[in-house]
C-alpha cells in the first residue's frame, strides 16, 4: 500500500477522542493547529491499537524492532509520570519500527518501562525475546489502556536522517503511558514524519537487539 497522503483537513478531526483512549487534558494539541497530517499520522496520534499491527495493515509488510540503546537504573522523582514507588528498576530503551522487506523506518521510539510492575512472564519475554511488549501483553492477557500525556510537532534535526528526511522536515510525537493494574508500567515518546513516510533512511546494524519495548 503507498505511503500515507497529506490531508487537507485541519488537525481538530484528528484530536477528537477515542474508545478507550484518556487524551484530558492533551497537552500539545493547539500547537499542531490546521497544519496538514498525513492520513495514517492522525491514527498514529491517538490510537489505542497495537502500532506494530496497524503499521503492518497499511503497508502490507511484517514490521520488525530495531534496538539502538538501553540501559537499566533505578525510579527517580524525576520520573513523576510513572508516579514512582519505593525502590524500583527501570528499563529504558531506544528503537525503531522497520519495514522487513522495504527497511523502511517508520516510527523512532524511547521508552521506559517499570520491570517491578511487569507479569512475570511479560518481564522474561521484554527481557529474553524480540517481542514488542504490546504483543507480550496481550499473548499474557493483561488488560491495559494507553493515557496519551501530549502531542508535538518540531523539526526532524538529527532524528532525520532515520527517516531519509531533510533536518528541517517535520516530525510528529506523541507521549503516552500504558496503565496495567491501575498503576502506569511503561512511558513512551514515538517519533514519526508528519506526512509521508520517506523510503531508505539511517539503518542498524542488529536489527533484532534489545527490541522488544517498542510498537506498543
């Protein structure tokens, strides 16, 4: 399927909520104004779908993570979004999502996630496979929903040269949490081009390393 079309809609059909989505108050939202998104964009902004799965229905190839950093450290009051308790670890973790066949960078993510919170056999997944953890849940049926924090819009800079885009072409992000249990597990900020999806971009040399956070 070809790369998603700008759209000359404004940016308030988009922001409307969604089923199962929390988006109050979303912070963010006014600066994107009645700049044009492309079409998947404004899904992307504020689905509550696994984005692995829905990047895989729009573009018709299997999506793979690719790894790019982690590191381990324990909760700080600096992580008041995961509303930190006692002495927990958190795992933090730079990615990618990548078309298989077209090597493709479709979405650049950071994330942290708070192990202490994890079903046991979530954590040994996130901790010994490739898996996104959005497939880990739901293969454990662990029920959870997405609280989106913010939305934003700021020129690519180095981040573009993951998505063969210039440094002053635009990206999108969103942050949001995933709730399990009533208490937030995971915080995510994912990067994506504000109109299409360029083809090429920056590649990794393990695509399947320390993967496993990403596509929620």
């Amino acid at each position: 399927m070809s790369s998603a079309r700008a759209d000359d809609r404004g940016a308030g059909a988009m922001l409307a909520p969604m089923a199962g989505v929390a988006v109050a108050p979303l912070v963010g939202a006014s600066m994107l104004g009645d700049a044009p998104l492309g079409v998947l964009q404004r899904i992307l902004l504020t689905t509550d779908a696994t984005v692995v799965r829905l990047l895989e229905g729009f573009f018709g190839e299997v999506i793979r993570t690719a790894g790019l950093g982690q590191v381990s450290r324990p909760v700080s009051p600096a992580d008041g979004e995961l509303e930190p308790a006692g002495h927990e670890t958190l795992l933090c973790r730079e990615t990618l999502l990548q078309g298989s066949d077209t090597g493709r960078n479709y979405i650049y993510a950071e994330a942290c996630v708070v192990l202490d919170r994890l079903d046991a056999a979530v954590r040994e997944g996130l901790l010994t496979t490739s898996e996104p953890i959005g497939y880990l849940l739901a293969a454990n049926r662990i029920e959870t929903f997405r609280e989106i924090l913010r939305l934003g819009r700021k020129p690519a800079g180095p981040l573009g040269a993951r998505f063969a885009m210039d440094s002053h072409d635009e990206l999108l992000s969103r942050t949001y949490r995933i709730i399990a249990g009533g208490s937030p597990i995971m915080l995510l900020t994912e990067w994506f081009p504000a109109l299409e999806f360029p083809e090429g971009g920056e590649q990794v040399a393990d695509p399947n390393r320390g993967s496993a956070v990403a596509g929620s």
